[in-house]
C-alpha cells in the first residue's frame, strides 16, 4: 500500500470515524480528559438539541449566541459530507454576524495560498464558478462543493473576510514520515514545530486510531510506527491553523468563526488548545454528534466541548461521493488513476490503479479540477461513462452513483 493511500485512510478516519455513535466508537467520546471538572462526567444527548456541558442540561440556540459574545474564537466542528453540520456552521456564523459585524471565517480545506482568491469573493469579485476554479476547490479539498456553499453565499453577500489555514499536504505528508526536522528552512517558517508532548491529546487520537479496522498493509510489526506518522501529521495539522488563525484574528481585531474537522476540536485539545496557548483568548468550541436512529440518545463526556448540537442521522449525504483519485505525468496529458478506489461510488464499478482516463461522457479534460467540477454535477441515482485505456485496450466503465444497501 503506498503512502497516499495510507494518509487517505487515516484522514478518512480522523474526520469522519468517531460521529456515528456505535459501539466501538463511544469510547471515543467518553474519554477522561480535557476540562478537569468535567471530565468525570457524562450527559446522555437526544438528537435535535443542544447541550450546554458546563451546565449538564439542554439550552436554547440564543442562550448559546449569547454565551460567546465575550469569544474571541468559535470554533465549529464537521463532519466534512454533513451537510446538517454545515448548515449549523452557517446558522452560528449568521447569528454571531448579527452580534458583532467584525466577524471572521477561518477554513481548514484552504491552504494559505489561495489567500488572494478568498480576499476577492469576499469582496464579491468572483462569481461561484470563478472561485471554484480559481481558489482550485477540488484540488485543495475532494468534498462537493454544495456543502459548503450557503457559507460561502453569506460571506460573500456581507463581506466577511475569509482566512485560508491549512498548508499544502505535501508538507504535511513530509512530517508524517520524515518529522519536522526534515523541512526546509522555508517549510519551517510555514508550518510552526508542533507540541507532541500532550499526553491527554495523544490519547485521543491514539483511541481513534485504535477504534478502527485498519487495512492488513498497516497492521504488524509497523503499527507503532505508522501511529507516530499519523499523530505527527495530525499535530502538525492542529499547530499550522493554529497559528494562522491567531495571526489572522490579530489583523481582524474581531471574532472569528473556525471551521474544521471534529477530530481537530475534540475535547478542546487541537487547534482551539494551541490558539488559546498562543494568545490567552476566550474561546467557545462546538461539536455535532449524530444520534443514530435506532438509539434514542448517545452518552458522551462533559469535557468533550463546550456545547453539543446533536442531530439525527442521515439516511444519504446529500451529495455522493465519487472515491476516484487522479494523477498527472509529465509528457502525458491525460489522467491516470492514482490508487483503485477504496470508497465512494467508483469503489465497485472496475477501475484499477494505473487506468488511463481517455474521456467521460465523450468529453476530454485536461485539469483534475475541471473533471471534479464536471463530477460533482451528478446526484445519487445518476450515472456517468468513462472511456479507458489499460494495458493498451481501450474499455468502458459506467460509473453509477448507487444508492448504498444497508
């Protein structure tokens, strides 16, 4: 199994594992550690409420605004193909925009690059199809942009600045097998050392990454190792937006709304643990769990956030995923695929690692950005051809977007 595939499972695990409540998952949620009056502590949460922890009991969406007017920061998990999640990301953002104009959005799924194509939506320059091609949504992030848009709208229609915080995963990649003693002296002035000398951090991630079945490449005499990689990666992570989201906020001199993956909020021990470490700011941390339908509540910790919003769980995302990963040669101008699809539709439609991309539904493109954009155009129950080359035949595989069986 080669390196790419190993860093895709393992951020397939981190964002998305620990949100459905099943068993094996709850220990993950009931972890021991993070605010030390809580963390002996546990409410049972029923979905479509929130919970304030600190005071055990479920509160009002308006008592919950009103809370974190002195926050510098707010930070608001997801689970990146939810689109309920986002919409509560958007109804916060709307709310705190009402509280305090100078408002703020820093996003996980932008490397600091794509600053300058932020800067201009948000100053209404771009229409959606410029942004996503310009700002290259699909090559930054594999999630359909239709999750996110209505955030984007609302920035975009008030103007609220936008702040890129993540780095590009090439760099991140380097530190998970080679450490951060590796980076160029210019890598390093990007991405600031991380701590990993949090033991109540490295439990957590340690729990989440033993909470999952783990392919048979990564398991063995290596296991160890392999976990180093990922919690060097995951810290790393956590420091680079971290730090970019302090530094925007001192330029803002407002509040900003954080919006990442769970796994880097988590009993307030990632990005919000190492903000706060940097500026001593107060600070407010949301957390969705879905409550699975056959359950009619989910136990977690106190010390897991400063409020749950839990929801009930979804039949779909609202948008499938296509689960191809494409790669470009030197000399070659059409696509090959990257590694043979181990989730999404393309999983069980035929395609191998190694397949060259000749066409799809007759057209050719030459831009992985631009195939995405064309693919995230299909809904569930949709179908679209692909025109192949392997081992020099040329073949076709129609891929459909299926609704999964149970």
């Amino acid at each position: 199994m080669n390196a790419r595939k190993i860093i895709t499972i393992l951020v397939l695990i981190l964002v998305s594992l620990f949100l459905r409540g099943e068993e094996e998952e709850d220990k993950i949620l009931l972890l021991k550690i993070g605010n030390e009056r809580l963390k002996d502590k546990t409410i049972d949460i029923s979905a479509g409420k929130i919970y304030s922890l600190r005071e055990g009991k479920p509160i009002s969406f308006s008592k919950m605004i009103k809370e974190m007017s002195k926050s510098h920061f707010v930070y608001v998990g997801e689970t990146h193909n939810s689109l309920p999640m986002h919409e509560i990301q958007l109804k916060i953002i709307q709310a705190l925009y009402e509280q305090e104009r100078k408002l703020s959005v820093g996003l996980e799924m932008y490397p600091g690059s794509v600053q300058e194509t932020l800067n201009k939506w948000s100053m209404g320059i771009l229409s959606r199809d410029e942004f996503t091609r310009e700002s290259q949504w699909y090559v930054n992030w594999s999630y359909n942009f239709g999750f996110y848009e209505n955030m984007f709208k609302f920035s975009k229609e008030n103007k609220i600045p936008l702040y890129a915080l993540n780095v590009p995963r090439e760099i991140i990649r380097e530190i998970r097998f080679k450490g951060w003693d590796s980076l160029s002296a210019e890598k390093k002035k990007i991405v600031p050392q991380p701590d990993l000398s949090h033991q109540e951090h490295r439990l957590l991630i340690r729990t989440i990454f033993e909470s999952t079945e783990l392919p048979h490449q990564m398991k063995g005499k290596g296991l160890e190792m392999v976990f180093e990689g990922l919690y060097r990666a995951q810290s790393a992570w956590d420091e680079v937006m971290a730090f970019n989201a302090f530094q925007a906020n001192r330029r803002e001199k407002g509040k900003m709304v954080v919006l990442a993956g769970s796994g880097h909020l988590f009993y307030n021990l990632g990005i919000n643990r190492r903000v706060y470490e940097r500026s001593s700011l107060p600070f407010k941390t949301v957390i969705c769990v879905v409550v699975p339908e056959e359950q009619e509540s989910v136990k977690v910790s106190r010390s897991l956030a400063d409020y749950i919003w839990s929801i009930p769980e979804e039949k779909l995302p609202a948008f499938p995923s296509v689960g191809l990963r494409f790669k470009k040669f030197d000399g070659l101008r059409n696509f090959v695929i990257e590694t043979k699809p181990i989730d999404g539709a393309a999983k069980y439609a035929g395609f191998e690692k190694g397949d060259v991309v000749l066409s799809v539904d007759g057209k050719s493109f030459s831009e992985i950005n631009e195939l995405r954009i064309y693919l995230a155009r299909f809904k569930w129950n949709d179908e679209v051809e692909f025109g192949i080359l392997r081992d020099g035949q040329q073949i076709k595989i129609l891929l459909k977007f299926q609704v999964p069986e149970e």
